[in-house]
C-alpha cells in the first residue's frame, strides 16, 4: 500500500509475535516463517514484541526438531530423534517469560501455529506408540494464555480467514482505546465518554454483554473505581472475543437507520434497508452498507454516530470490511 497515514512508533500498538513471523532465522532448521501481512501491512500500525520460546530459553539455531507427546492436557516436550525432554526447561523460561511481558502493555499475540511451544490449537501430541493427534497447546501459548485469558490472540493462519482477521484487529484497536482511556484517568465522566463512543461496536458483538456494560455505566455511582474498571474491562474483552456476523452487524446497521428516521428521503431510505439486506444473506461486504451509514451520517451531520467507533473502528487501508 502506498500513501498510507502511518503512525509514529509511540502511537503504534504493542503486538506480542512470534519472532519467525517476521522473518527472523531462529526456526529449527535454521529458517524462518515470514508473513508478509504482518510485517508489511499490518506492521505499520504495531510495534511488535518478537518471542521466540525455543532460542529464549537457550536452544542454537540450528537445533534438532521437538514434538509434544503424551497427554494432550499436559504433554512434555521432547527432541524428535534422540528424545531428550526439555518440558521443565522451557515451562521455567515460559512462566519468567509472561511475567516480563507483563510489563510490555502487549494488547495482544499472533502466534506461530503448529509449533509445540507456540501453536494456539490443534498441535500435534504424540502417544507413546508414535501416533499423532492434533489436539495439543504450545507449552509457551499456554502459559501466556494461562496468565491473559482474555488477551486478543491469533495465530498466523487463522488470520488468513477474513473474519477472524477482521475480528482479531478490531479487537487490538478497541484494546488500545480503552487503555487510552485509562491513561487520561479512571473517571466516570471518562467510562461515560467510552462506553458511549463504543456502544455500537459491542452491539455487533453480543446483545447480552452490550447491556451488561451499560448496566455498569448506569450505575458507576454505586461502585469502587477499581471495581467498576475491573469488571468493565472484563465484560469488555468478553464481548469483544464473541464473533461478530452478518446478522449483528445488520442489526446494529438497522439500529444506525433510526438515527435518520426524521432526515432520509424515501428513496434514501430505500436504498439503506436493500443495501443492510443484501448484505445480511452475504451478498455484498460490510463495508458497502458501512459506507453509506458514514455518507449519511456527514450529509446530515448525525452528532450521535459520527462518534461511534463501529462506522470507523480500525484504519481503512488495512481493507478488513472489504471482504467480510
């Protein structure tokens, strides 16, 4: 992409990623794994935190390949020919790991997949007899999980779905606006302010939760900050991790045509309501609908969604509605 408004390395967010990832030669074999999406495109809005578990905790490069064998829910992690076991080292290295990455203010890990330190799922687990399954954690995405359970995480692959790309994005950007927030001070007024500008966006994501949320705004006053924070936060990232789809999204975008209830012209009505259909059976992308709500929305200058995140929640060269 050319032309694109990249920000400065203090306004990026903090992206914890696998090293190969971003073409770093510390695979076993002596290689890497590059994704030219992370690197290239989604790179120029992220600083990112490399980790590799396998050179971390002291292995070379090259080094003889390692597999997980055992039981799926706690296997060990061995060497593929000579069968050494390095489970305790690298459990050690993990659990001091995540703790410094505490540290980091990550909004979120793209993991390597496949890999038995850093595959999220569906890892091959060995049994005593040789035979693979894929039912395992990486022992380093586990640990990291353990310790953020609601941390946006992703791995390489997956991102190549254009929702769950879409979802996993819009999830680190919200991340950083909430902990934006926080940095300007945990006031009511500035939980009002939030909730306010992201209501639709956690509509699109779970009716239940988005009450929930409001719930806790209405009654801020009858809270400890540090409980109303925390247990906003925590609903917060729950509603963000259910999936939104073209039935939420089309609900949420119906909800947008009521703020022009008093201003849309028939024909313009018209139009909105077939464009939120075709996309609702998956005809067109979100991002045609979307469009129109925003030309609506600077045509007559609709004060309400003109702050909602929902119509502009991540940069628009990154083209994540295009194609879901």
């Amino acid at each position: 992409m050319t032309d694109v408004a990249v920000p400065p390395v203090s306004e990026r967010i903090r992206l914890g990623v696998s090293s190969c990832l971003l073409g770093e030669k510390v695979r076993y074999d002596g290689g890497h794994k590059l994704d030219h999406f992370l690197r290239d495109t989604l790179g120029q809005y992220m600083e990112y935190v490399p980790v590799c578990p396998e050179v971390e905790c002291g292995l070379p490069v090259p080094r003889e390949a390692m597999r997980l064998v055992g039981d799926p829910e706690s296997p060990r992690l061995v060497t593929s020919r000579s069968g050494v076991d390095l489970t305790d080292r690298m459990l050690d290295w993990a659990r001091e790991r995540v703790e410094r990455l505490a540290d980091e203010d990550l909004c979120g890990f793209v993991f390597k997949s496949g890999s038995p330190s850093s595959g999220m799922e569906r890892v091959k687990v060995y049994s005593p007899e040789g035979m693979p399954s894929k039912t395992g954690v990486g022992l380093f995405a586990r640990a990291f999980r353990d310790r953020f359970p609601l941390l946006p995480v992703e791995e390489e692959g997956r991102l190549n779905d254009a929702r769950l790309r879409e979802n996993f994005i819009e999830r680190l950007f919200t991340l950083r606006r909430w902990r934006e927030m926080l940095a300007r001070g945990k006031t009511r007024g500035n939980l009002v302010d939030f909730h306010t500008r992201e209501k639709l966006l956690f509509l699109s994501h779970s009716t239940e939760l988005y009450r929930a949320l409001g719930r806790w705004v209405a009654h801020a006053k009858e809270h400890g900050t540090e409980e109303l924070f925390a247990e906003y936060q925590r609903l917060l990232l729950e509603a963000l991790q259910l999936k939104a789809t073209p039935k939420k999204n089309a609900n949420v975008l119906q909800h947008c045509l009521g703020y022009f209830k008093n201003v849309l012209n028939p024909d313009e009505k018209q139009e909105l309501l077939e464009v939120i259909d075709r996309y609702r059976t998956e005809l067109i992308p979100l991002i045609v609908p979307v469009t129109l709500v925003n030309h609506y929305v600077r045509k007559y200058d609709e004060p309400y969604l003109r702050l909602q995140t929902y119509l502009n929640p991540h940069p628009a060269e990154l083209r994540l509605r295009n194609h879901v």
